[in-house]
C-alpha cells in the first residue's frame, strides 16, 4: 500500500467512514490513477474534467456509479491533498427521477418458492419480511434477534444509524429452524465454503451470491420485472403503506434519515391510486347530466 493509499484511509477512518465506504473510495481514486497511469496527486484539474466527461459520455456509467466516483475522488482531493479546485464543486449528474421496481405480495412469494437452497430462500425471506438491506440481512447475527419482544436490532445500518424493526413470529420461528442446521455462535448466515463447516465459519456469506439466488429465481418464477435483492426493501415499505401504517412508522422501520426518502412510496401504491381514481370519478359523476 502506498503512502499516500494510507494517509487517505487514515483520513477517512478520521472522518468516521465506514469499513465499505472506505474501500469504494480508495477503488474509485484508484481506478481514476490507472485511467491516467500515474498517481493521482499527479492529476491536474483539467484532467479530472476529462475524466467525468469520459465517465458520462464514453463509458455511460449509471448516474449512482458517476456520483460515487465524485465524493471519493472530492474526498481525496480536499481532505488528503488539501486542494480546492472549483471544477469538484458544480460536476455533479444531474437527478435521474425513477421511482423504484415494486412487487406484489404474490410476485415475492413466487419468487422465494424458486430460491432452492435454504441458507438464500431464508436470508431472502427476511430481508422482505423486516424492510432490510442486502448487507444487512447478509450480516445478521444471533445476538441481534430480540426473541422477547420479537425484533430485530439492525446495528450500523446505512450512515451508521441504529434502528429495531419488528421481527414477523413466523419469521423468528423459520430462523430458529435455520440457525439450528448450522449453529454458529455469531452469524445467522456463515459463509458456505467447501470443505469448511458453516458452525466455524468466522464471516457471513458473501452478498455477490445472494444476489446470484435472486437473479436465478426471478428468471424461474417467469416473472418480468427488473426486480434485485433491493426490491424486496421497497416492496416491503409499499405493502405496509397500502396496509395503512404511518409514513412516519415506515421511515423508522427503513431506517431513513430524512421522511423524503421515505415519501416516494406514496407515488408506488396500489390503493392510493385507486383512492384517487375513485375520488376523480365521484367529483366528474355529476358534470354530465
């Protein structure tokens, strides 16, 4: 590792950064000294110019992907090389307004029913069943399930905020019969590795083949959505809007830090439209008679 790799580490362990963050950062201010084949404090501000340019209009990179590589590349440069440049400050992508992939309640259940091997068709499970990340389902341990209260404590979730979110009594009951074809001490779902037993695994499994599972059960359930590991999460907030749970409760259960983010399910459900439809058709009823 060289030195200045380290002083940037050092200056984002300073900052209070994640572990994940922490590595996207370096690999993005690393990928950005392989495009120039030179070190990085060596890159000049015209050159950072061409850089994004070559990112958004020869590579096409996903607006999150071009953002990410901005706050790691504005990071390195202001906070570890103590440079201002003003191009860091206005090139940002402009905001892509997608609303989120949904599935029913039926489409999640098709799609777990094809998920065949336990240790995913459970993690998946409850990633839906409490409105969790992938990282965070991924990396659940025993101690985290409150079985008393039936919740589960999510530690560190996104911007290393703290949250409990109810844990379903049927879910608890299938990770307790799970836990029990393993039992590791930390995690509810240890890495699966040949040759090793999952009882002494001393990590969790690995989210790309979590991931991989997803993928392979919505090809089989036959159902054509551009649905990921995420939609679970936002399928999740959707249903319990159009339950009638508070928008304010759901913001809790997802974690989010602001009740914005958490808005945008009122544009995804069901029963609002039809609520709207229904109140359209009432007010326009009597305009024709």
């Amino acid at each position: 590792m060289t030195a200045l790799r380290q002083k940037m580490i050092e200056d984002m362990q300073l900052r209070g950064l994640s572990a994940r963050t922490q590595e996207t950062y370096a690999q993005a201010v690393s990928q950005l000294a392989k495009h120039y084949h030179k070190s990085p404090d060596q890159i000049d501000e015209e050159e950072l110019r061409q850089y994004f340019l070559y990112l958004m209009n020869v590579k096409h990179v996903a607006r999150n992907t071009c953002t990410i590589a901005l706050c790691s590349i504005k990071f390195f440069y202001e906070h570890t090389l103590e440079r201002q440049w003003h191009f860091l400050e206005f090139a940002r992508p402009a905001k892509e307004k997608k609303l989120p992939v949904v599935l029913s309640v039926e489409e999640v259940a098709a799609i777990l029913a094809c998920v065949h091997v336990q240790h995913y068709r459970v993690c998946l499970t409850i990633i839906y069943a409490c409105g969790l990340r992938l990282l965070e389902g991924v990396h659940l341990q025993v101690k985290n399930i409150d079985s008393a209260r039936k919740m589960l404590h999510i530690c560190q979730g996104k911007g290393g905020r703290d949250r409990y979110v109810p844990l379903p009594e049927a879910s608890l009951g299938m990770l307790r019969r799970h836990w029990l074809t393993h039992r590791n001490r930390v995690w509810l779902f240890p890495a699966l590795r040949t040759g090793q037993s999952p009882e002494h695994a001393n990590e969790p499994m690995n989210e790309s083949s979590m991931q991989k599972a997803f993928r392979a059960a919505l090809r089989e359930s036959g159902i054509h959505k551009n649905a990921t590991v995420h939609t679970l999460r936002h399928s999740y907030a959707t249903h319990l809007l159009e339950a009638g749970l508070n928008l304010r409760i759901i913001q809790s259960y997802l974690g989010h830090a602001s009740p914005t983010t958490t808005a945008i399910y009122t544009h995804l459900t069901s029963t609002t439209d039809a609520q709207a439809v229904d109140k359209i058709n009432e007010m326009v009823a009597g305009l024709w008679h």
